[in-house]
C-alpha cells in the first residue's frame, strides 16, 4: 500500500500526478473522504500502474482548497498560505502551541460566511483554520493551542483602501458573532502592525473563522470614461 498527496489546491476532476510505483498490474484508487482514508485530497493506491510512471484519477467530490502543516510538540512550524495574487499568509506555532502531533488546515475563503459588525468592512482576507487528529484527519472542534499561534497577513493596498491600517483587526467567528481574536485567549493578544510593509501580525489562541477588517471611511467611485 503506498500513499500520494495531491497537490493543492484542487478542482473538481480529474487529477494527474506521478508515482514512483513499478509497472506491473493494475491500479485500485480510493478517495477520502471515507472512513478508511483520512481525508479530501488523499488518495490510496492499492496496486500498480501498467506503465509504472504516471496515473490519473476522477473522482467525484469537492476536496478542500488550501494549505496543510503537521504541528509538532516541542517545535515551531509555520504554515504558508499564497493566495492568486501571490499575498502570503503564515500561521506560525510555538515549541508549546500543541502537545501531540496535530494537522492545521489553512481554507482560503472569498468573503465571510456572516455578516460583520456595523461599521466595519472586510479587507479582502477572510480564512478558515481547522486543527485535525494525526494521523486520522479527524476535526477536533473548538481546538485551542496551548500556546498562541501567530497569524501574519499581507493584504494589499487595494484591500484597505479608504482604511486606517493601524486599526486593522483580525475577527473571530465564535459560532454566534464577530469578536476581536485577539480576546479570544488570557491574556489578550497584541497586534504588530506594519503599514509600510502592507502587513498585520496577531497570536491567536482559537482556530476557526477569521476575517480581517477595519472601518472604511471611503468608498471607491467608478467613474466612466468618455471618449469624443
């Protein structure tokens, strides 16, 4: 039996990918999620290819897009996330963050799946992060790190225009409203904020739901252009 990641993100489809399997006989392809697999976008072969190089598969559901990283008890990690636009966004544990072996599931998301407080408007980085048991891929829901997890965000200047950058927040979703994340843990978080560099840095204790955003006192204008 031998495993193969798939490369992310993915789509729908068909997938094609290279095994280092030898020729010989034929190739049995299962696809998470399922009980015996542990998660979207795993798939287990049980045979080999006819030509031993490369295979394909179809399968018929819609695996996660994102980014994964194991989480380690006793050393750092830091997950990396680059959008289409090439902005990058890291989740970075501690030595003491996990106490076992944990996977951190980074989903990019295109606009927040609630409404946000009045006054307050996205700033076109919304995410969702999921802590899953090693190695079943089981959701371990209302995870928090035993020590904080930093979360870096390069935004882009488009993102927060009309927006003070000095008061950008990070916004947790805690199953019935918007909080600031950083109260989500004791004592509460400090910002590290970066305008210069279009970025904003926050420890957080929760995974979940997060969504930056500030209050945007100008609105962007079409105007169009008239040619004679």
């Amino acid at each position: 039996m031998q495993r193969e990641d798939l490369p992310q993100p993915l789509a729908y489809g068909s997938a094609a990918f290279t095994t280092n399997l030898p020729a010989s006989a034929s190739l049995t392809v299962q696809v998470g999620p399922a009980s015996s697999v542990p998660g979207p976008g795993v798939i287990w072969f049980g045979g080999r290819t006819s030509a031993g190089t490369a295979v394909s598969a179809t399968y018929g559901y819609e695996p996660k897009l994102g980014t994964e990283e194991k989480l380690y008890a006793g050393s750092g990690r830091t997950l990396t996330h680059v959008d289409s636009r090439a902005l990058t966004t890291t989740i970075s544990s501690t030595v003491n963050s996990v106490t076992s072996t944990t996977i951190l599931e980074f989903t990019a998301l295109r606009t927040p799946s609630n409404p946000l407080p009045s006054g307050l408007s996205s700033a076109g980085h919304t995410f969702a992060l999921a802590a899953l048991t090693y190695p079943t891929g089981t959701v371990m829901s209302g995870f928090q790190f035993d020590d904080a997890v930093t979360a870096t965000i390069y935004y882009d200047a488009a993102d927060v225009l009309g927006m003070d950058e000095n008061e950008l927040v990070l916004l947790h979703w805690n199953g019935g409203q918007w909080v600031d994340a950083a109260t989500t843990g004791a004592p509460a978080s400090t910002y590290v904020r970066y305008p210069a560099e279009n970025r904003v840095a926050l420890p957080i204790c929760r995974v979940g739901e997060l969504a930056l955003a500030a209050e945007r006192t100008v609105s962007s204008i079409f105007l169009p252009v008239i040619y004679r």
